[in-house]
C-alpha cells in the first residue's frame, strides 16, 4: 500500500507519526502513475491499513490518498 502526500512536510509528520504507532514503512518516490504535489511517499504493508488510517485521522495528517498497487499502476481507496 502506498500512501501520497500534497507536501513534504505532512509525508515528513506521517513518518514520524507511522513509526511511533510501530508499523513498518519505507519512504519512496511517488510513482509517476499518481499525480500529487509532492515527491515523496510511504509505503506499508496492507495488514496495517487499520492502523494507518486510524493515525492520519487522529492526528489530521494531509495526504493525496491512500493508494493500492494493481496490475496496471494503482487504484484509490475510499478513507
């Protein structure tokens, strides 16, 4: 699963935020498949998407979407 961001600062706090809650993220680029305002996103495991969305409500963290890879680019999940 993949997580993009309209700003480095907000992927920044989502990272920051992720690894306090423990789930296991890698920073990347953002895929050229997705347009967003910002160059960087995060990548986690599906099984954490609970966990995931759980920290950007609470803490309002600003992302593009959450993003799930399929055969030909990714798709947009419903938040």
């Amino acid at each position: 699963m993949l997580i993009a961001f309209d700003s480095t600062q907000q992927a920044l706090r989502a990272e920051m935020l992720l690894e306090y809650a423990e789930v296991e993220i890698d920073i990347c680029p953002t895929p050229k498949e997705i347009t967003a305002g910002c160059a960087l996103s995060i990548h986690f495991p599906e099984e954490d998407l609970t966990k995931v969305k759980e920290v950007i409500e609470q803490e309002r963290v600003e992302i593009r979407g959450i993003f799930k890879p399929v055969q030909i680019g990714y798709e947009q999940l419903e938040i």
